[in-house]
C-alpha cells in the first residue's frame, strides 16, 4: 500500500503540466511536452537498449514501478507524457485540461477507492466502488469547464475505459477516447 501511495503522489504531480498550460499558448506548451516526451523516450529506449542503463535505472526507480514495467514494458511515465503531448496537439485548451486531470485524478480516486474500500470486483482487478469514484470524480471535473450532458458522458467514458483492461496503459486510452468522445459532441 505504501508503494502504491507514492506512485499516485508522484502520479498527482502530473497535475504541473495541466496547470502550466492554464499559462501557457498551445505551441509553447507542445514544444515543453515534446521535449519532455522525447527525453523520455530516450529513456525507454536507453533501458531497452543498454544493459547497463538498465540496471541504473531499475536501481534508482523499480520500487515505482509496477511489475510489467519492470519486465520492460513502457513505463506508465513515459505514457502519461504521450498522452498529455496528444491531448494538447488534437484537443482545445480546455478540453485537453480536462482530460489530463481525468487520467490524473479520476485514476488516482479509482485506485485510493478501490483498494481501500474495493469489495464488489468488475473486471479482474477493477472495483465498482473504485469505478463509482473514478466516476464522481471526473464529473466533478468537468462540470467545472463543460456542458453538463457534455461533462456526464465524457466522464462515463472516461471511467469506463479506465475499468476496461485494455493492453495499453490507461494512461493513454482514458484522455484520449474520453476526449475524443466529447469533443465530437462538442
């Protein structure tokens, strides 16, 4: 458990990049995230590539990661980057704001919830309380920037796609169908 909560404190840091790009014109903000995402691809490609790079930094870093991600899977890092980078490229300011704090928030209240309070499981792993929460949580967010009918479904999606394992990293999937969603309602 306390693994877990220092994955979700640092996964609750990803909320700089939102916030930054409150400030922040779109051009700006892609050239800050393209860098940062290209850093980190640079990493995975280091770790993939060099075993002594590898072993750095597994040394450094493998209490964070997950299993998977110790066994070479892309770090859920170097995801989060490609999807706040993709939010921001395909999605407007306000939309993309939106779905980086679903990934970041509705996950985090999935996971605090769910392993704390999780009794009634879904799909493998997943909790309906966990799921309840991810969902309450992305309402809230975008009731606060959309259309409500607009900010109800995207969060049902959002929440769905974060319940359903996909094999790519929800990191990913959960910005980007829920954006996509809303912003074809839109």
């Amino acid at each position: 458990m306390l693994a877990e909560l220092l994955r979700k404190s640092i996964h609750l840091s990803g909320l700089v990049l939102p916030v930054i790009y409150f400030f922040l014109d779109k051009p700006t903000m892609l050239i800050l995230i393209g860098a940062m995402t290209g850093f980190a691809l640079i990493v995975e490609l280091l770790k993939w590539f060099s075993a002594r790079f590898s072993e750095f930094f597994f040394h450094i870093f493998a209490s964070l990661l997950r299993t998977h991600e110790r066994k070479g899977a892309m770090t859920g890092a170097t995801y989060y980057l490609i999807s706040v980078f993709l939010c921001i490229f395909f999605f407007a300011k306000t939309l993309a704001i939106v779905c980086i704090f679903f990934m970041v928030l509705g996950d985090l209240a999935a996971a605090l919830v769910g392993k704390k309070w999780g009794r009634t499981k879904l799909l493998g792993k997943k909790s309906l309380e966990g799921s309840a929460a991810c969902f309450v949580v992305c309402v809230l967010i975008a009731l606060a920037k959309l259309n409500p009918v607009i900010a109800v479904i995207g969060a049902l999606v959002a929440t769905i796609v974060e319940l359903i394992p996909f094999p790519i990293d929800d990191n990913l999937t959960v910005p980007l169908i829920s954006g996509a969603v809303m912003h074809f309602l839109m």
